[in-house]
C-alpha cells in the first residue's frame, strides 16, 4: 500500500516548443463542419465493436455520493489489511498470503478512486469539483494511513527479508512479484516505519500538512479566474476575431476587454501583441498571480525537508530521487549544470540575433531602445524570426490542421503503428451501454468523446479513450492524460481489467459553422499526450500500481517525448495535414520550412527547462533545515530564470529582485515533480536514443512500432527502466542521439 499515497493521477504536459510562435488560427466561415468530433478508422469490424467485454465506467457521482463513497473506500481497504493482520503473522507471511489481499483491495479501490478524484479537474460543477478534491484528501490521507501501519509492514518486511532466501518460502516469486515487494518495502521504510513514537507521529504530521498544502494549491491554481483588462488598441496585432472574443467589461473597465492567463489567449498574446509595454505587462501580471499560493509552496518546502531529514536523508532531493532512474543528486546537479554549460552560449547567441531585430523594430516604429532583451520580448520576435526567416507563416499552418480531420489522422497512425483499431462510441451506444439507459452519464460532460479501443485485428479489447477537447470555467486548463483505471490482471489469474484514459485538452472551440483549427504546437502538445493514453491503454502487468504509466517519475515521459519526433517528419505531416476548405496536404515548401523550425531557439529553450530543473533541485536541497526555512522561493525562481536563460527580467528595470512569484503557479513542484523536474529532460536522453536507434529512419514500420509496444509500453514500470531499454534497444542507453539532436556532438 505505501505506494498508493504516491500514485498521482495526471501526467502534466511539458510543451517543448511553449514559446515557439504561436498564433491563434483565425476562424473561417462558409463551410459546414459536423457539431461533434466523428471518427472513421480505415480498419474493418468484424464484429459489434461498440459493446466491449467490460462495462465503461459511469459517471454519475454527487456531492452526496462522494461524501459517502470517499471514506467508503478507506473503511475498506482499512478492513483488509485489519483481517490480514489478524489472519498472519511475520512468521508465516508470504507473498500469496500478504499481498493477495492487499492487491485485491488495491485493485478495486483504483478502479474507484481516480474517477472520485477526477471531476476535480473536469465537473462543470463547481461543488462536485470541491466535493472531489475532498475526496482526494479523504483519499490520500487514507494511504498514508494504511502506508504507516506496523502490523502491515512487518508482514511486509517478512516477505522482503525471505525473498533474499532462494529456498525460503517465496522462493517460486516470479521477477515481477519481486519487483513489486522490494518497491513497497522501501516505500514504507519512505513512509517513515523505522521511526518510533512521537518521531513517527511528528512525521506522518508533516505529510499530512503536505497533502493540505497541495490540494489547496491546486484548488487555488485550478480556480485562478483573474484576467488583465486591455483595451482592444493595446491588443493591437492579435487578431481581430480573437479580441472580439474576449470578455467585455463594463463600469470601470468599459471599452477594455478581458485577456486570461490560460494558454489560449496567453501564448498567443505573448507571441503577437505589438507593444512592448503591454506584453511586459502581461508578463508580470501572468508570473505574479494566485499569490495565496506562496505561502503553501514555502511551507510545503520547509515540511518536506523536516520529513526527509527525520528519515536519515540530506533533504527531500535526497529522498525523492531514491526510487527514480537517475539515483541520487550526485547525478542530477551535474546532469543539468553540463547541460546549461554547453547550452549557454547557444542561448545568448538566440538572444544576440533577436536583440538585434528588436533594435531595428524599435527603431522603425521609433520605440524607445535601451539594449536589453526581456522576457516579454522573446516569443514576440522568435514568431516574426520562425515569420520571415524560416518563412512560416504559423496561421497558415493551422489552416492545414483542421482539429476533427488532424485527430483523425493521428488515431489512424496509432492504429497502424501499434496495431490497434479505435472505435467511436455514439450517444445511442453510450446509452447502449449504461446501466439506466442514459448516455449521459456515460461521460462527464456532453463535449466528451469516448472510444472503444480494441487490438487492430479486432482480436481483443484494450480499453477505454475520453477526449474532452475544449476550455470551460473550472476545469484543468493545460493539457494532461489522466488515467482513470489502472489495467491489471483480475485475481482469477486469467482475466484482465482494461484500462480507462482520459485526454484533458483546451483547444478553442469551434465557433458556429467554423472549424477549430489547431497550431503545430498543438498538434504535437496533442500527439504527446494521446501517446499518454496509449502507454496507459497498452500496460500488461500483473498488477495496477506497476501498468502504464506508473514508470520512474523520469523516464515516464520519454514515450510521449518520442512520439513528438513523428510531428516533424514529411510522412506524417503529409498524412496529417488536410487544408480546411480544400483538403490539399501541406505543400513541401511550407513543410520544409516549418520541419527547419524544430531546433530554432532550441538553446534558449532548453535553458528555461534546465532553469525550472535548477530552482527545483535548489529549493529541494537545503545544506539545513535552517537554510530550508530562510529560503526566499520567489528569489530563487527568479534567479534561477534569469541566470539560466541571460534573458533581462523586471529585475533589470530597478524593480526587486524577487519580482516574480512563478513558482505559485508551477503545479509541477506541488505534486509529483518535486525533486523531479530535471526528469523531462533525463527522459529526453532515453526518448532520443529510441528514436534514432528504431524508428528514426522507417517511422511509420509496423513491426516496429508492434515490438515497441511490447517491450516497453506494455512492461509499464514492472521492471527496471534500464532493463527495459536495454532489452528494445539490444545494449545500454547513451546520451549520444540526445547531444547530435541538439547539435553537441
Ligand atoms: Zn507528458
């Protein structure tokens, strides 16, 4: 159990290209398009594919219910491990005997509880929202509960202690089931079950306060619905329509309308909007917002390393890089400051060019000049530099991604890739398959697609996919996979349980008759995630907590991660694209120009991960608990920015050094990242080196993508990450594809 504290349902996007140029597509009018997303695979059914072996989950929970359900499952699970305690004693403890029960609990409790926690992010309905947070805390305190008890870990650690006899009792352990139990184990000695008496409980305190301070961060986060007023001349350079888009205010805002810091009016705001003083700030008002959130990120800071320093470590980085691929600081620090070294002068030569056509501009429209580059200055003249150098026009890029026709596209090369065969499920099936008839509570909104996946010969089911496409008020406003049941092997040991994903999105909605035309950004933000959920889809490990996506925190990116390399090539551009009013693929000029624009700006790019990895390593490893305390968060994100990136700041115009409070919306370091960011880029070594070695020269091979499939997405994290990409990749993983992708050989 003591992993189950630790699972976290939503795997949060990185967008590597987040400040490439990106424009809002404009909306055309003159052609019908169907009100609702429609798929048509190029596979046959053979069979009434839309009513699967196993029932999709209803959503159909209420305030009311959670409030009973919540701790219903607690009491559960907390009768469980009370009969096993009972029933068995450390002396007579196996695996079949101790974790027989405890799996079995687990398995049903997730198939539960991530859809109890999920209407968080997604209900339209701000009580059940707030009635399922709750519940997350009911839940996660609950785990840490069952994570701590002693009775359970000595079981447990009787079962670890006789794995390392081959003649014991568990000798006939299959590697799985050994893997399982020497992960559980260290997680509970995590869990603090080596302290005695008021250490113990001063420890379980501050994690409990802990999960406090993070579900309030996120409700803060997620609810954040401030805006900055502009008037319509100030937006000058966003598009006409998107501006008439906007909110419009009224008494004292009268004439102005309301951009938001979600990242369909931000990006494109940031990247377009003429005048350098609004841009600036936009900026500041976006990276100084849910300023509540501070405070709760400190103290989460200060908790962690009293908790990690009550277990013996140097501090929470310590802890927290244990289970991971990359071990331990010792790897990390150098990891990300090698890569800054040979990064920066990459990044201040982006900066040099793009100063030098701000100077220009500046002088052309007789705007003051005084040398520096800004922060707020660097997707303004990275799009015009992607504009007239690379001559890609990003507008008419999106007109070729038409979202239902893009989609489409991009299930059908998962399908053919890795054999599986996608099935729309409509209202009249959804209604087909709910237990009262009504489709409606099939999904947990009506803008929400849902498919049946099955095997690409149709010769078994493979679960269920949502896509729920489009912004509204309360819900998530990135892009995440959400996993919202765990594929396992049922406890007859011959059936499976088919794993359920969902896609979070907030693409712009179709306007009327108008399409929804997506960016390329979008479209490789969408291909990342959708890999996501084919991770999650494809696991085939015995148990829940070790399927899909449940891998090492850094490697679990590295098979999105790779997939975005399909976005950038000929093949599937031209597969992929279709002009929304004439169907035309993308012209080879156009394609060309935009595949140039993969590494533009790759060093300043870089250097804002490497950044946001450093001020995490930073504020995770405090010499003392002292040093823990006296950190001043705010300081340090915005150092960190500016001394990684040698991009100017506020900071440079005689504001405070700690101007920004960036780190009040990094979710990231709240929940599931801390101590883990570096991971994106760790994962990037290993996603490169797949690529390059298997798909790079024949991406769209079957029997690749099929080996792929089985090798590594479907061993999940059942085994060690090095092994799994030792067997695909028939040697041990380097860094050499990773450092030629950059151009550091
Ligand atoms: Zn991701």
């Amino acid at each position: 159990m003591a992993s189950l504290g630790q699972l976290s349902l939503a795997l949060l996007l990185f967008t590597p290209t987040a400040f490439a140029a990106v424009a809002k597509p404009p909306t055309p009018a003159g052609q019908d398009y169907a009100p609702r997303f429609v798929y048509k695979s190029k596979r046959q059914a053979t069979a009434d594919l839309t009513r699967p072996p196993q029932s999709p989950p209803v959503f159909n929970d209420t305030v009311d219910s959670l409030k009973m359900d919540a701790p219903g499952l607690c009491n559960q699970t907390k009768a469980v491990l009370d009969k096993l305690a009972a029933s068995v004693s450390p002396l007579n403890a196996t695996f079949a005997n101790t974790y027989g029960p405890i799996l079995e609990d687990e398995h049903d409790v997730l198939t539960k509880m991530y859809i109890q926690q999920f209407y968080a992010s997604v209900s339209a309905d701000s009580a059940l929202r707030d009635a399922s947070s709750e519940a997350a805390s009911i839940q996660s305190n609950c785990a840490l509960e069952s994570g701590t008890r002693d009775d359970i870990f000595k079981l447990v650690e009787s079962v670890y202690n006789s794995l390392n006899t081959t003649q014991g009792i568990n000798g006939t352990i299959d590697a799985q089931d050994r893997y399982l139990v020497d992960k559980d184990y260290k997680g509970y000695l995590r869990n603090g079950l080596a302290l005695e008496g008021s250490q113990r409980e001063q420890f379980k305190a501050a994690r409990s306060r802990i999960t406090t301070l993070q579900l309030q961060f996120d409700q803060n986060y997620s609810g954040d619905t401030s805006v900055i007023w502009l008037s319509p001349a100030e937006l000058e350079g966003l598009p006409e329509d998107h501006i008439n888009s906007l909110a419009k205010g009224t008494g004292e805002n009268e004439g102005k309308v309301a951009l938001t810091f979600k990242a369909p009016d931000v990006t494109p705001a940031l990247a377009l909007v003429k005048n350098p003083d609004v841009r600036r700030r936009i900026y500041i008002a976006r990276d100084t917002r849910v300023l509540q959130n501070v405070p709760l990120m400190k103290e989460a800071i200060v908790k962690r390393d009293e908790a990690a320093r009550m277990l013996g470590y140097e501090h929470h980085a310590a802890l927290n890089l244990e289970n991971k691929m990359a071990h331990d600081v010792a790897t990390v620090q150098p990891f990300l400051e090698g890569l800054r070294d040979r990064l920066y002068d990459r990044g201040q030569e982006e900066i040099a060019g793009m100063n030098e056509l701000k100077k220009k501009d500046h002088e052309a429209r007789n705007l003051t000049y005084d040398g520096n580059f800004y922060y707020w200055d660097r997707d303004y003249y990275n799009n015009i530099i992607v504009e007239t150098e690379y001559a890609v026009d990003q507008v008419k890029v999106s007109e070729y991604f038409p979202l239902d026709r893009t989609i489409t596209a991009m299930l059908q090369i998962f399908e053919s890739l890795f054999s599986m065969h996608f099935v729309q499920l409509s209202t009249a099936d959804l209604a087909a398959l709910s237990p009262s008839g009504n489709a409606e509570e099939m999904t947990w909104h009506e803008d929400v697609i849902a498919f049946a996946v099955w095997e690409g010969d149709n010769s078994g089911f493979v679960g269920y996919l949502y896509m729920d496409l489009y912004p509204r008020d309360g819900k998530y406003s990135h892009f995440a996979e959400f996993t919202l049941q765990p594929g396992f092997q049922k406890s007859d040991g011959k059936s499976r349980h088919y794993p359920v994903a969902a896609l979070v999105c907030n693409f712009p909605k179709p306007q009327g008759s108008n399409p929804a035309l997506m960016t390329h950004d979008d479209v490789v933000t969408f291909f990342h995630e959708l890999g996501h959920g084919i991770h999650e889809l494809s696991g085939r490990t015995k148990w829940a907590r070790l399927s899909g996506t449940s891998t090492a925190r850094d490697f679990v990116e590295a098979p999105s991660q790779m997939l975005e390399n399909w976005m950038w090539t000929n093949l599937t551009l031209s597969q992929l694209s279709s002009h929304y009013k004439t169907n035309e693929s993308m012209p080879t000029e156009l394609m060309d120009a935009l595949i140039s624009t993969k590494h533009v700006m790759e060093g300043l790019l870089t250097l804002r991960q490497i950044a946001f990895g450093l001020f995490d390593m930073k504020i995770h490893t405090p010499a003392s608990h002292e040093e823990a305390e006296a950190l001043d968060m705010s300081l340090e994100y915005s150092r960190s920015m500016r001394n990684t990136t040698g991009l100017k700041g506020p900071e440079d115009q005689g504001e405070p050094e700690n101007w920004s409070s960036g780190e009040a919306t990094f979710g990231h370091l709240m929940g599931g990242y801390d101590a883990g960011y570096y991971g994106y880029l760790w994962s990037q070594v290993y996603s490169t080196d797949m690529f390059y070695t298997a798909f790079k020269t024949d991406p769209m091979n079957p029997a690749t993508g099929n080996k792929y499939r089985h090798m590594v997405l479907e061993k999940g994290g059942s085994q060690d990450e090095f092994q799994t990409l030792e067997e695909f990749l028939g040697r041990p993983p380097n860094s050499e594809a990773f450092y030629k992708e950059l151009g550091l050989e």
